[in-house]
C-alpha cells in the first residue's frame, strides 16, 4: 500500500470523491509483504488443490459415495468459492494500487464472502445431524438418510445461505460515504464499511447482528444437540473398540467445527472500540485462509475411508 493511501488513513483524508474504495491490506515493512503474499498464495493454491483432491476421491471410489461423503464434497466445493471470493483480491493489496475497489465491486464481495460463510455453518449443522443419525440410529439410518434427503439438506444449506445475507447486504448497499474511502480490511467486511458511513447506520447494525445471531446460534444449537447424543451414545457403547469405531466416523467433523466456530468466537471478541477493527482484520484470517487449507487434511488423516481411497488411487497411478 502507498504511503498515500496509509496517510490518508491515518488523518481521516477524503477520498471519496470521485474514486474507489481502497482496501488496506497489511500494511508494514516490504519484507513482511512478501512474505504475507507468498505465504497467502501457498495457503490458497493448496486450499483449492486439496478440496479439489476430495471431490474427485469420493467421484471416483464407490465406497466414498455416501450421505455423509457427499456433504463432504458440498463443504469441498464452497471452500473453494469461499477462499476464492476473499483471497485473490487480498493478494492484488499486496500490489502498488492493487487495493483500488469499486463500490459494486466491494458490495459483490461482501454478498459472496458472506453468503458463502452463513451456508457453511449449515452444511455443518446438516453434517452434525447425519453423524446423529449414523451413530445414535443406526438401524434406521438408511431410510431416513436417503439420497432425496441427502439432496435437499444440502440445496437447503446453500439457498438459506445466500437468501440470509440479502437484506443486510440490500440495506449496506444503500449507504452513502462522504469521509475516507480506505477500508481497514484486506477484504470488504462489513463492520470497517460501515464505519466508513456517514449515514445512520443502526438499522444496518441490528439486521446485521440479527441475522448473525440466528445463523450463528441456530447451526451451533442443531450441532451442540447433536453431539451431546452423539457422545452420550458413544459412551455407552461397552467395548474400546466399539467406541473407537464410533467416535471415528464423526472425530474430523468435530474438529472441522471446533476450528471454524473457535475462529468465530474469537472473531466476535473486542478488546476495546480502537483494536477492534485490527483484531476482525487478524483474526479474520483464520477464518478466510487458514481453515479452508487445513479442512483437507484434516479429513485425509483423521478418515480411514478417505485414507485408503487416497491409496488405492496412488497405487493405480
């Protein structure tokens, strides 16, 4: 980022007339830049390789295509667009004026980040309801877990996903900014827009922080349920062995969800007015770039199944 655009601010400097929002970034020492950006571009270029890798194991080995794969191809796939829709703009602020974002363009990245992070947190839910079934009701799992309803759970998550971000999204879209146009983000997030405001923002606010909260605690009370019979069966179960096996099929799912609602958490957290919007810039990160990379993984060595698809495919090449 130029000293102008770190300059203008720091004072406050108009620069919304006319011109582009300006996207901070991480500004600091060029050294620390570089290393941001290639550290950045690895993390993505294995995010999308990797979730890649899973959606094309569970195709290509019959054994993987079941409810339970096939919600785990749906959270493949949305990591990608998620990562997609936040990342490579974060690289171009790397860039001299690479920062440089129009409104439309600003609002069209909030939309999608947005929407892309509220239908992850019900393809969560919905993948903490199937573990529920397949663990605490085995013998019915099967006809209630059909492929129809595998389907509609999944085309649920993504259309309540997108449809709950489209008033906040309508009504910030409707702001007018008349002060400094430099968003303190290395992505267009909506508490440093809004700051940006000089309209009345409360309404914005409060259908912002409502539609949070539904989303948030709703998933989060579907997955707590779930667990909390999941672990009671578990427990329940006689044999070591039993319990293991149990406690397999659903281990990287929980950790995927301890992770993302963890980062949330912390994300929800403000040491005082001032850092708050560089705490959200910090640990926003952890969100939008690092989860996305570790998913993958986690999937590939925490799941017997996945494990042995991965080897049967290295062994045919």
């Amino acid at each position: 980022m130029s000293s102008k655009y770190l300059m203008a601010w720091s004072t406050g400097q108009n620069l919304s007339t006319p011109g582009p929002f300006i996207l901070l970034g991480f500004p600091g020492p060029r050294s620390m830049r570089i290393g941001l950006f290639l550290l950045f571009l690895v993390m993505y270029l294995l995010t999308v390789a990797g979730n890649l890798a899973i959606i094309s194991l569970v195709g290509a080995h019959r054994c993987l295509q079941t409810p339970m794969y096939f919600f785990l191809c749906n959270l493949s796939f949305l990591e990608i667009w998620f990562t997609t829709a936040c990342v490579p703009k974060t690289l171009a602020t790397f860039a001299p004026r690479g920062g440089a974002i129009s409104l439309a363009g600003c609002a069209t990245q909030m939309y999608f980040v947005f929407s892309l992070g509220c239908t992850e947190y019900f393809l969560l839910a919905v993948m903490a309801y199937d573990r529920y079934l397949a663990i605490c009701l085995p013998l019915r799992y099967g006809g209630i877990m059909t492929p129809g309803l595998a389907t509609r759970l999944a085309l649920g998550s993504w259309l309540c996903g997108f449809s709950a971000i489209i008033v906040p999204a309508a009504l910030i879209a409707r702001l007018s900014f008349c002060g400094s146009r430099v968003i303190n983000h290395f992505f267009c997030d909506i508490s440093p827009w809004i700051v940006l405001s000089c309209t009345d923002t409360q309404v914005v606010e409060l259908v912002s922080f409502g539609i949070a909260f539904c989303v948030i605690l709703g998933s989060c009370g579907i997955t707590l349920v779930s667990y909390a019979y999941i672990i009671t069966t578990i427990i329940k179960i006689p044999s070591a062995q039993g319990r293991h096996r149990a406690f397999s099929t659903c281990s990287s799912h929980l950790t995927v969800v301890l992770i993302w609602y963890g980062s949330t958490i912390f994300l929800h957290v403000r040491t005082s007015v001032e850092s708050s919007l560089d705490l959200t810039k910090a640990v926003t990160v952890l969100n939008t770039i690092v989860t996305p990379v570790l998913n993958p993984f986690i999937y590939t060595l925490r799941n017997k199944d996945v494990k042995e698809a991965l080897r049967r495919t290295m062994k045919g090449k």
